[in-house]
C-alpha cells in the first residue's frame, strides 16, 4: 500500500510518500518526499491554485492508495492557523475529487490506526 502524507501548510507544504502495511510502523518504508512551495508575496488565491496544481501532478504521478493530511494545530496564532487550513482543505478536496481514501491524523499521533 502507498500512503500520501501531508503536512499541509501555504508556504511550505510538506509531504512523504511511504510503502507498506498495517502489520506495524516498522513494515513502512519511505519512498519519497518533498516540500510544495509558494510565494507569500503572491496573492492568496493563486498561491491556493499552485498548491492544488502541484498537489494534484504529486497525486496523479505517485497514485498513492490513500492519503492523511496533517490535523490543522495551532495554540495562540489563528492568523497562522488558517493559511494551514486553506492548504489542508485543498488537499482533502483533491483527494476527495479523484476518489481517494482520505484521512486526517493529529500531529502527535505515532501510529495510523
């Protein structure tokens, strides 16, 4: 199984594709990974449509069999937090479009089930 994770953000969006099973963390190997960057000088609306343009080459390019995109996590700075939620909901509307399990796991959590 390949697993697309997501650590969604609008300047950096991080990402890391693994292979493997859900016997245990250890079964998992990485494949790949990668930041999607955009540039905060640019208006916010494009820097959305790059994310989606470029998430979706990673997508078609890697066909991963599911994907978990980071929880959106933020303590004091809500002008911080919804840039990471814009990005995090292009994320799972991508996937969401193209029909792929999608699912959103906390930061801290150390296992996927």
């Amino acid at each position: 199984m390949f697993v697309l994770g997501i650590d969604p953000g609008l300047t950096r969006c991080g990402f890391g594709l693994v292979e493997g099973s859900f016997a245990g963390v250890e079964s998992f190997r990485a494949v790949r990974a990668g930041v999607v960057e955009t540039n905060p000088q640019t208006p916010v609306e494009e820097r959305l449509g790059q994310l989606l343009v470029e998430l979706r080459k990673l997508m078609e390019e890697t066909r991963p069999d599911a994907v978990v995109v980071e929880r959106v996590f933020y303590q004091r700075n809500a002008k911080t937090a919804i840039p990471v939620a814009q990005a995090s909901g292009v994320a799972v509307a991508l996937a969401g479009a193209i029909a792929l399990p999608c699912a959103s796991s906390p930061p801290s959590r150390s296992s996927w089930r």
